[in-house]
C-alpha cells in the first residue's frame, strides 16, 4: 500500500464566497477593526494581491461583506417562511423580522456595517419587496406599505438603529462613555439621565448596542403592527 506519509492536501481554490467566508469568521471573532487586506489574505492562505481579483480593496470588501450578511438574513427567513403557511400578514412579518434578528445578535458588528454603507446590497431591495408583497396580501393598499416601510426601518433587518450614540466600527455601542456623558449633564437632562438609569439592559438580555435590547426590538414591532391594523381598517 502506497504511504500518504508527506503527501500535502491540496489548498482549496480562493473564491469571493471562501473570502467572505473567512472574513465573516474573522470579524465575529475580533471586530471590524481587524479586517484587513493583508489580515484577511493570512487567513485563507494567499497573497494580499491575489484578493484584489474577488474583492476590489477594502471598500469592495466591506461591501461583499454587507451582501453576505443580507444573504444569511434572506436565508433565514426563507426558512421561516416555509413553516408560516396560512399565517396571516402579521405573523409572517413579526417572524421575519425576529429571524433576521437572529442574523444580526450571530454578528453583532452587521448593524453598524450596513448603516455605514454608501452602496445597498442589491437583495436589500428584493426582501423589502417581499415585506410589501405580504401587506398586500393582507389587505393593505401601496399607500399604507409604503408608510409601514417608513416605519419599520432598520427593524426589518433585525436591529434598531441607536437614539442617542451610534455603534462603534465594531459593532458595539460605547455604553460606559455614553452613560458618563449623561451623568455629567445629569442636572441639564434630568429626564434623560433618569430613563437611562431606570432602563439599564439585563445581562441576560440579547442585545445590538445601548439602544436596542430584545424587550425593546420586540416591544416596538407590536407596537407597529398595531397601529398598522389600525390604518388597515
């Protein structure tokens, strides 16, 4: 029997989707401060060079990045929708939007990425014309799907976007800067500071940043649901 002893397995072939890939997982690991080029060619074994043919710069992979995170989300809630048959218009939106939340707490960095991107991920606008499909479907006139898309927002996504500080590049809200800054306007904003301290998250709570906990997000959506019925009738 011929030994393997010595015998190299081949390297997978670098693809754009294998470069992403990676740079998903590096990302989620240590933030988008660490994406790099040259860090991001280290991972998958390749020069720097050899990126630019499937990722055009940093700014091209930022964008390939914001696509891979709107496919993962388009994904999920196919998965849902498989399960929703018969649901009515409410339903199915409520559980779309918690699946693409889903996608958004397993990388807690995408919120911040797409609200900075100057380029929208062309899939972007085929989940939104699903959204307007299901109002439709539930009575609702284009008028009315066009004033939910407002509302909804970033929501549909599965984040909301922060009232008071945006996130960091990483993702993550800068919670203890932001709550030095109110408490030393705390006699300007006595309102402010109080809500803040009365609102502190729970640990346990899934969140995206200092505005947008689990509660909030889901507490929101109904609020929006609710006051589309209204509209609807």
């Amino acid at each position: 029997m011929e030994s393997r002893m010595g015998v190299r397995k081949p390297r997978e072939p670098l693809s754009r989707e294998r470069a992403l890939a990676a740079a998903t997982a590096l990302v989620d690991a240590e933030g988008l401060t660490a994406l790099t080029m040259r860090r991001l060619a280290a991972e998958v074994g390749v020069e720097a060079m050899s990126l630019y043919y499937h990722l055009p710069g940093k700014e091209g992979l930022l964008d390939g990045l914001a696509e891979a995170v709107v496919t993962e989300i388009l994904a999920a809630v196919a998965a849902v929708d498989a399960t929703l048959d018969g649901e009515d218009w409410r339903a199915r939106l409520r559980q779309r939007f918690l699946a693409a939340r889903v996608v958004m707490l397993r990388h807690p960095w995408a919120p911040a990425l797409l609200s900075s991107r100057p380029n929208i991920p062309a899939e972007v606008y085929a989940y939104y014309d699903g959204i307007i499909a299901t109002l439709l479907d539930g009575g609702f006139s284009y008028r009315i799907a066009h004033r939910a898309l407002h509302a909804f927002g970033s929501l549909a996504l599965g984040f909301a976007q922060e009232v008071f500080r945006p996130a960091s590049a990483g993702g993550q809200a800068d919670v203890e800067a932001a709550e030095a800054e109110l408490a030393a306007m705390a006699e300007q904003l006595p309102h402010l500071t109080a809500m803040v301290a009365a609102e502190a998250h729970d640990a346990a709570d899934p969140t995206l940043g200092w505005c947008d906990s689990q509660v909030e997000f889901e507490f929101t959506l109904d609020l929006l649901f609710d006051g589309l019925e209204r509209a609807r009738g």
